[in-house]
C-alpha cells in the first residue's frame, strides 16, 4: 500500500549522532515515524479494506487558539476544528451541516449494509475512516494526505503489512473544489476517488483527474439541460448568476455556451461568493435594476442563502428563478417566498433509512436543522449510497473469484489500488433499484427531475417533481414535462430583450452594443415573406406567387389579360362589331345604288372589295380578346397585318385609278387601257400576296406563342402573345406603313384634280388618319404595360378602319341617303 512517511533522519545524519555505521544495520531496524499530528477522524471502524469518506460535517473552520485565561473565561466551551486538528475552546454556535452529517450516516450505513450481505464482498469486513474537512479545502487537503498514510504512525520498511486496514477507495467531497485538491493529492497514489456531489465538468478531464469517478452527473449536461429548459419556455433574455467556485464558474461557463447555441442571450453574468458582502450588494442590484425577468443561478447552497437574505431586505420586482441542483431543492431556502415558482433540475428521489448519529447528544439534535432528519426522500444521500456500493463492487472484482455457485474472497490479499482503480471502471450494477456504471469520463448517466417551488394549501413553499430529464434518450426526446407549473404572480414570466417578430418581419440588430436577441423588427422586402415567429430572414416566393398583404403567406398571382368580361373589352368588343356591322350596312348601301353614277364612278369593284377588307380588319380585332392560346396568337397577328394590307392595297388599287382617269381625259391619252380592271385585280392580289409570303415564313420560322409574362408586374401574371420573332412583326407592321405612304403621296399627288366629286381628297384624309393612328400607336404598344398593351394594338386597328369608312364611305352614303338629287352624273361632271 502507499504511504507517506518520513524517515525519522538521513542515514548519514544518523552516523553523526551516534556513530553507528546504520548502512550495515539489517532493513528491519530502519523505522519510519509520521511528521506532524494527525487528526482523529469524525468516523471510523477498522476492517480488512478501508474505505475513506471525506465531507463537510462542520461549516466552518476555526483557527483561534485561546490563552488559558481565556478559556477559563468562558463560560460554555465546544470542540470544534481548526486547520491544525486541534482542540480549540470557543463560543458555542452551532455549525454543523446536518446534509453532511446525513452524507457519513449514509456512508457508514451502506457500509454495514454490505458487511451484513453475502453476496458482495462474502467474508470480508470493510471498514471506514470518515474526516470532516469543516468546508476548508486546506483541512479537505490534510485529510487526503492522512487517508494515503493509512492509520499507521510507525511504518518498518521491511514490513509489508500495514497495522490497519488498505485503503481502497475515498468517497470525497460535498463540493468541486475541495474534490478537485483531494483527486491531486491521492491520485498521485492511484488510489480511486467517488464523488457524490462535486459536479464540475472540468473533473471529466481524465488527463488531469485519472482516478476521479462519480454517482452525480456532470455539469455539462444540466447546464445543457437548464439551456433547453429555458429555450423551451422562449426565455431569450435572462440574467446569470454563480458561485465564485469551480462548481459555480465552470457549471456557469458550460452553460453560457449552451445558451448561446439555444439563441439565448444574457444580460448580465455576476459570480460572488458568500463571504463577499459588497459583492453580494451588487448582485442583488444587477438583479433589482435588470430588464431580464429569469434568473439563472449555477450557485452553492450557502451563495443563495446570503443572496437571497440581502434580496428580501429591499423589495425587488419579481423575478423567476431557475437554480441547479445544488440549492433547488434545499428547503432551508424556501422560507424564501418571494421565489415561489423556482424551477431547476434536481437529483431523483429514493428511500434509504439512515441511522441517527451518536455523535449527537440528544440537546444537540434539538438544535440541529430538519435537514437531517429528512421528511421526503433523499436526493444527494442516495449518491453517497452508489458512491460505496460502487467501489465495494470494485474491491470485489479485485479480490474474489466465483466458484459453483458463491464467490470466495481472500481478505489477506495485499490490495493494488491501480487494480482497484481498474475494476471501478468497468463497474455496473444494479443494487435496490439503483443502477450505477461510468462512462469513459467517469460519469454516470445524466437523469434530473424537473422541480417546481408550489405553495401548499397552508401557504407554504414545497418542491414538486413536474418532469424529467435524461440525457440517454434520443435527441429532442430527453426532455419532459408532465404536470403544470405553478409560476409566480400566477402567470408565466415573458423574458425578452425585444418582444418576439411576428410572420411577416424578420429581425435585424441594429441596437449597437446590445447581445443579437436585442433586435428590431423590420418587414419583408417586396416579394418575400416569413411565416414564423423571429424569423432571421425572409424568403422569395416562387415564380409564379406573391405574398398576401401581410407577407407572412405565399398566394398565386393573380393571371391578367385582357378577358372578354372586362369593360374596356366589352366596349372594344362593340365597337369592332359595331364596324363591321357598318362596313357591311355601307356595302348593302352601294349594292342598293349599284346603278347610281356616285357608286359607279368609285369603282364599285375596288369599293366592295374594300369594304370586305374593312369587315376583316373590324372583326380581327377580336382576337385580341380573351385568354392567348397557340392558334390564337398566330391568328391575330397574321389576320390584321393580311387585312390591313388587302384594304390598304384596295385603297392604292383607288387612288391609281383616280389619277389614271384623269390622266385619260387629256388629249390623245390612253392609260386607262393598262389599267383597268384586270389590272388593278392583279395589284389587289399582288401586294396582299407579299403579306402573305410575310406572315408565311413568320409563322413556320418563328410563330407568335402564349407567354406568361412575369418582368412587366412583379405581383401579378401577364398572359399575352409573345411576338416570336421580333423581325417578322416589324416587318408585317412596316409593309402596311410602306403601303400607306405610298398611298397617301399619291392621294396628295391626286387632291387637286378638277372634279367636283375628286375621291382623292378623302383618300388623303383616310390615309392621313390611318398614318397618325400608326405612328401614335408605336410608342404606345412599346410603353404600355400588360393587357393594355392588346387594347392599345386593337385601338389603332379600330381607329384606323373607322378612319377609312368614315372617310372614304361617309361622303357618298350621305349623297346617296340624304342628297340623292346630287346622285347625277351632271353634277359630278360640273367642273367649278
């Protein structure tokens, strides 16, 4: 076994005084002595193993030393402890920590459990050595040094066998910090550590703590566990206060990380510790001045007691709490009631009787706190239960083989802790319904009760079990909660830095110096939409929807064109058929006066060839209306530019015609003979036959087809033809312009000519109003948007056929209805 002792002095410095040559005196002469005194332990039995136990019996540790007048002037003395392990007399104020106590009465209960039972460890007398570190890592340290030196204060080097018991295994300590100094000091000598309480999650480090183990998770996962806790309740904005200690900063450290991955942010992060009376102060400030309502505290017992004292001496608005497993379910603190609605992660409940202590007098346990005599079941003393039976199956695996049916073990086996060590990490068992293994890290499986502070029927505050929390189960399925909450002021706290962005807005930081959940609220830009709560970003509808017009939901757009149940079609719809009705009324008119000389000398042919080109060009206007399909888009821009150049070349076939007639009234002139009927017929087809050919290799090339058009709106779809080919358009469109121009040159050429009736003048007019429909209309086609682009081309179709009729027609229909005395070849020929 390890051991350290100090030889009593240097064999050379032994030759001086006594001159005796001790290098040739046999080994068993040589005597090691223990330096200093030692301290009795609080509890002890020997047995063939010893198992050590280090915890805080006492609060608080003192170091005065009174004089002997001193003492005889007080009049009521108690032992208490000091660093050194001495008796000091001081006033008697009561500072035991009856938790602790419960903690060594459980541990030796265990132990006598398992000396008791003939299945584990058959044969063999465990025995303990149980110190009290009075709450001071230098004490906790002393004990750790004293427990590796065995109980023995004369070791002979040539003497194998210890006077008392191996120690096995230390169960230590009711806290991180002094676990931390105890694992240094006796990992040295591989001797293995259970920890019933010190959760700190640097202690998982096997590099710096090989032989640390223990029954309690690690901080790591209830800071993760207080992270999703807080997130599940949409708390994003809280304050954070801890104990100045390894328990405190790390389990604090662990869980800002935690909350940052939530998307939690912190107002405020304070670590005090109970002796800090100024700092104290200003904790409880922060917290009294804070816009955070949820407070997160990772604290000791003893941090929040003080805390909470100075909190309850100045009214403070009220604040939700959420506390770790270390001060949660302490009911010294819940005369707090202004905390009334707690809530925090606690150790499971389990029944374990435990034995009053005969260290107690029955005046003491009138004074020591309920705490020890407990009136619901343990938590933390069913750990210190684990911790022993944990390293008792250890010590079993070491020294006992299974033979048949039972194990035999060998209490006379000089026990290696490195084996013991060894064994302990692959220990798993299950003991009264306590199951107890370590991971590789030394850490058993995480499972918390959620708990809750209510108020009883008689108004006082009790913790109840709400929930669980286990860390093996799958993600997102670890946590659970099972019965209502009880909250303070009856209604659940909203903690929030910025109240929560609704669909249709994302946030934004733009507060400078504030944490990223201090945020403004900013709607979705055109076109985009969020349809969640704090939404980071929005997102693009697709192509063919556009958002409602609170931008929290994607609907179809709207499909525009120009329908044959809108107004402004209903009205083109009736003026192109009103037209066409004209043109055919016209013809019926020049059919009745066929015989007439005003019809005759218009060249009734051209006339009702015209007027036929005119009914076209008024009816194709009407498929522009309506939903564009395939063969509608190839039918309307092929029918108008056919149309359109038939009557245009009929009007060219009449204005030829006009200037041969007069050419033919000149002296000796017969030009009427290569222009006469077969020829102007042969023009007529001609140039309507090039339109044709235009339209022919437009619509086998590149046809016109229906498009959705999404650039014109961006809320709403546009369904329109599109052109296909752009050329073949302007081409269909330029034939017709080059006609009429020509046309109109030689209806401007033919205006003056002598005659009383000179259809040339109309014909400038016709092709004057035809020419400005056309050129106004360009401009207008390319700059209007969506269906008026479609009633914009059936406008200038419709103008410039009124134009024609109106023109060309109106004039003769008014002689031949109104004046038919001027229907006589007399008055056409009188020449004024």
């Amino acid at each position: 076994m390890n051991s350290v002792f100090f030889l009593s002095g240097s064999l050379t410095g032994l030759k001086q005084r006594t001159g005796v040559d001790v290098a040739n005196i046999d080994a068993s002469s040589v005597r090691c002595n223990l330096r200093g005194a030692t301290r009795s332990p609080a509890f002890s039995k020997d047995g063939d193993f010893i198992i050590g136990g280090v915890f805080s019996i006492h609060y608080n540790m003192y170091t005065e030393i009174y004089n002997y007048i001193t003492i005889l002037a007080l009049k009521i003395k108690k032992q208490k402890c000091n660093i050194f392990g001495q008796c000091v007399l001081i006033f008697v104020t009561l500072s035991i920590n009856a938790r602790d106590l419960r903690f060594s009465r459980a541990m030796i209960f265990a132990i006598e459990e398992i000396n008791n039972s003939t299945e584990l460890l058959p044969g063999i007398n465990l025995g303990y050595q149980i110190h009290d570190s009075c709450a001071a890592v230098p004490v906790a340290v002393q004990s750790a040094f004293q427990l590796s030196n065995g109980g023995d204060n004369v070791y002979y080097k040539d003497n194998n066998c210890s006077q008392s018991g191996m120690m096995a295994g230390v169960v230590a300590e009711s806290g991180s910090t002094p676990s931390i100094a105890i694992s240094r000091v006796i990992g040295s000598f591989d001797i293995p550590q259970v920890s019933h309480i010190a959760t700190c999650a640097c202690l998982s480090d096997k590099q710096q703590f090989p032989n640390f183990f223990r029954t309690i998770p690690s901080d790591a996962f209830q800071a993760e566990a207080l992270a999703k806790l807080v997130k599940h309740f949409g708390w994003t904005w809280i304050g954070a206060i801890c104990s100045d200690s390894d328990y405190g900063n790390n389990g604090m450290a662990s869980f800002l990380q935690a909350a940052e991955k939530e998307g939690i942010c912190v107002e405020f992060s304070e670590a005090f510790y109970r002796t800090q009376a100024h700092k104290i102060q200003k904790v409880a400030d922060f917290i009294r001045r804070s816009t955070a309502k949820v407070i997160v505290a990772f604290a000791a017992t003893g941090e929040m007691k003080v805390l909470l004292e100075e909190l309850a001496t100045k009214p403070s608005p009220s604040r939700l709490w959420i506390g770790s497993e270390s001060w949660i379910t302490d009911t010294n603190l819940q005369r707090f009631t202004f905390c009334e609605g707690a809530i925090g992660f606690a150790i499971p409940k389990s029944d374990i009787l435990v034995a009053a202590s005969p260290l107690l007098t029955d005046e003491d346990l009138q004074k020591v706190p309920n705490t020890f005599i407990l009136s619901s079941p343990p938590r933390i003393t069913t750990l210190v239960y684990k911790a022993v039976y944990a390293i008792a199956h250890a010590i079993h695996n070491v020294v006992c083989v299974k033979k048949s049916v039972k194990a035999q073990c060998d209490k006379h086996l000089i026990l290696d802790t490195k084996q013991v060590l060894a064994a302990l990490k692959t220990v798993n068992f299950s003991h009264n319904g306590h199951s107890v293994s370590f991971d590789a890290n030394g850490d058993p499986v995480a499972v918390y009760e959620l708990v809750n502070w209510q108020k009883d029927e008689s108004g006082n505050i009790e913790v109840v079990t709400v929930g669980y929390y286990d860390a093996s189960l799958p993600k997102n399925k670890e946590f659970l909660i099972n019965r209502n909450l009880t909250w303070m002021d009856g209604r659940q706290e909203v903690s929030v830095c910025t109240e929560s962005c609704p669909p249709g807005t994302h946030r934004v930081v733009l507060q400078k110096g504030k944490p990223i959940c201090c945020y403004d609220c900013i709607p979705c830009p055109e076109g985009e939409i969020s349809n969640t709560t704090d939404s980071l970003d929005c997102f693009l509808c697709p192509l063919e929807f556009w958002p409602n017009a609170e931008r929290d939901s994607c609907h179809p757009k709207p499909v525009e064109f120009l329908s044959i149940n809108e107004t402004l079609a209903i009205i083109l719809a009736a003026f192109s058929v009103g037209g066409a009705c004209l043109a055919i009324l016209t013809a019926a008119v020049f059919f009745h006066h066929r015989t007439t000389p005003i019809v005759r000398a218009n060249n009734s042919e051209l006339s009702f060839l015209l007027l036929f080109s005119l009914t076209l060009c008024f009816l194709c206007s009407l498929t522009f209306i309506g939903a564009p399909t395939e063969w509608s888009c190839m039918l309307r821009h092929s029918a108008f530019g056919i149309t359109f150049v038939l009557c245009i070349s009929c009007v060219l076939g009449k204005t030829i015609v006009v200037l041969m007639a007069f050419k033919a009234t000149l002296p000796g002139s017969n030009v009427m003979k290569w222009f006469g009927p077969p020829q102007q017929r042969l023009t007529v087809v001609l140039l309507t036959f090039v339109q044709v050919l235009i339209c022919t290799v437009w619509l086998v090339l590149r046809p016109p087809f229906p498009m959705k058009n999404f650039s014109t709106y961006k809320e709403r779809i546009i369904l329109e033809c599109a052109l296909g080919s752009a050329i073949g358009f302007w081409a269909v469109l330029g034939y017709i312009g080059l006609l009429a121009v020509f046309c109109f040159v030689l209806a401007v050429l033919a205006r003056k000519l002598p005659d009383n009736f000179n259809e040339a003048k109309f014909i400038t007019f016709s092709m004057l109003i035809f020419c400005a429909v056309w050129l106004t209309f360009i401009p207008a086609y390319v700059s209007s948007p969506g269906k008026f682009t479609v009633a914009v081309e059936i406008f200038a179709i419709l103008a410039s056929s009124f134009g024609l009729i109106m023109c060309i027609f109106a004039p003769k229909c008014f002689i031949i209805l109104c004046h038919p005395e001027r229907n006589t070849k007399k008055y056409l020929m009188n020449k004024n």
